[in-house]
C-alpha cells in the first residue's frame, strides 16, 4: 500500500511556485495577489481561509483577507465583488463558500470576473473545464488530479466510483476523471444519496473518490482488494484535545488502508493539495 502523500506533494509544488515567484521578483514585477473574501464567523471557514493567506505568505504571493459581517447584504457583496474585478492589483480572488442564507451563492459566482475566479466556480469556467479547454479547474478537483498524476496512478480503462455529486468536489472530480486525457480516461460512476446499493458499485471499482462527508462511510468490506482511494471528507469530530476537534475523512483508514494500493490519509491527503492548487491556479491568473 502507498500512500498519496498530499502534504509532502503540496510542499513541493509551493517550491515550485515560490521559485517562479523568485523569478517574477528578481525581474522587478510585483509578486501574484490573491485576496480571499469571507462572509460571517464560521470557524471552518476561518480556518480555511486563513490557511489560504499563510499560504501565501509561504510563496512569496501578496495577500488580503476581507472579512465582512455576517449581516453584509447581497447587494453589499456584489458591490465587493466588482470592485475586486477592477482592482488591477488583485490577480484572483475567492469568496469562500458556503455564504449566508440570505445571499444567493449563484448570483455571486457568476458575477466574479472569469478571468480572476481562481475557483474555477464560474460557469464559463466550469463549461470551460467539462469541455476539456484550458482554465482554472476547481482546487480540490485538481488537487486530486495532479496527485493521481504525480504517483503515477494508472487511471485510463478504469472504473471509478466518485461517491457526492456536489458542484466543488463530486461533479467536476466525475468530469474530469472521465476526460479523454491522463489522468482521466475512466470509466466513471457517480453515486449519491438516491443511489440504491452503494457497496455493489464500490465492491467493484478500481478508484473509489469519496467527498461525502460522513465519517467511516467507506469501510473495508465495500472495497475490493488493491482499490485506490481518494478520501476527500473533512468533517470535524469533538475530541478531548487543545483544538476540541479532530479532522475525520469518509474512509475507515484503519481498515481500508490494508485493502488499497495507494489511499489519501485525512489529515495530509486531498486537504493540503487544494491550498497548493489555488496559489497555482493564482499563478496562472497573474500570468494571464
Ligand atoms: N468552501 C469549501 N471549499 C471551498 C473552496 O474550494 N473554495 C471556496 N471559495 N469555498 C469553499
């Protein structure tokens, strides 16, 4: 069994792009800027997102966090919104997700300006990336993609099992597995919370991509031997340390693990790989 190292993965490709930083740098140009809009005091969220400014800080990028009230109105965020698609000093920006209740998420996916959503949650982005052309592809989708493709894991004729249908994960993650290029080339089965059976469909599957977010949803005797697993699960289970919580993926590790020939441990698997997808997704966008 080998393990998918996305902590070890994402610390070489932040060296990666601290080093074109250094180039970008060196040749007297300002570095990439990535600004990171939250909505509200959801400690997840936060959490997130403040990861994804120390990010940055790491590789050189500039940064700017803006964090407004829970009670910002939606006509208040289109107008953040516009004015980071003018602002010449930002390259990208993100508004993490989920936004408040009284704010129509899609209203404001679509007013971010397609060439700043390092998201890749645009839909002419996201038509873009289902179509195969190039564009921002949404960072835990591609986190997962350019894990595959660094260890080597054979995907073409296979047949994957992505388990959630959500537009950030389970949607685009089926899209692109089944791309006519490597990674990708499977054959690919989306199962959700209407599908009958779900143990008959993984029992079967070579790749099993589960983004679910149910501890211990997959367990051994659902996964034939030698399956890969991609466990993109993330749940916050309370727990007796300093934190209060632990971090908990959708695969019981202990005993999925003996099965597999590679598996994504949680934490350090997908998690650490979509921080180091968005800095490069903002690389891209500075580049232009
Ligand atoms: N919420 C959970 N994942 C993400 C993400 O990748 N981007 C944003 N903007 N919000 C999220």
């Amino acid at each position: 069994m080998i393990i998918l190292d996305g902590k070890k993965t994402s610390n070489d490709i932040k060296a990666e792009i601290a080093e074109s930083v250094r180039g970008i740098v060196a040749n007297g140009s300002r570095p990439p800027h990535l600004a990171a809009v939250i909505v509200g005091n959801d400690g997840a969220s936060l959490t997130y997102v403040s990861s994804k400014v120390r990010a940055c800080k790491r590789v050189g990028f500039d940064s700017t966090l803006i964090n407004l009230p829970e009670s910002t109105s939606e006509d208040e965020l289109l107008e953040k919104v516009n004015e980071l698609n003018n602002d010449e000093q930002i390259d990208g920006y993100i508004v993490q997700l989920p936004l408040p209740k009284h704010i129509d998420s899609q209203k404001i996916l679509i007013a971010v300006d397609a060439d700043k959503d390092v998201d890749g949650f645009h839909p002419t982005n996201f038509g873009k990336m289902a179509l195969s052309l190039p564009t921002f592809i949404s960072a835990t989708p591609f986190g997962i993609m350019e894990l595959l493709k660094r260890y080597d894991v054979e995907t073409s004729g296979k047949h994957t099992v992505v388990i959630g249908r959500s537009d950030i994960v389970g949607r685009p993650i089926s899209i692109l597995m089944s791309q006519k290029y490597n990674p990708g080339n499977s054959t690919v089965t989306l199962a959700h919370s209407r599908t009958k059976n779900i143990e008959e469909l993984t029992k079967h599957a070579d790749i099993i991509i589960s983004a679910l977010g149910v501890p211990n949803f997959v367990k051994a005797e659902m996964v034939k031997d030698g399956a890969v697993i991609v466990d993109v699960g993330i749940t916050r289970v309370a727990d007796n340390s300093a934190k209060g919580y632990k971090i908990v993926g959708d695969v019981d590790y202990e005993n999925v693990s003996k099965k597999s020939s590679y598996i994504t441990p949680v934490p350090g698997g997908v998690g650490p790989m979509t921080i180091a997808m968005l800095l490069k997704n903002t690389l891209l966008a500075y580049k232009g």
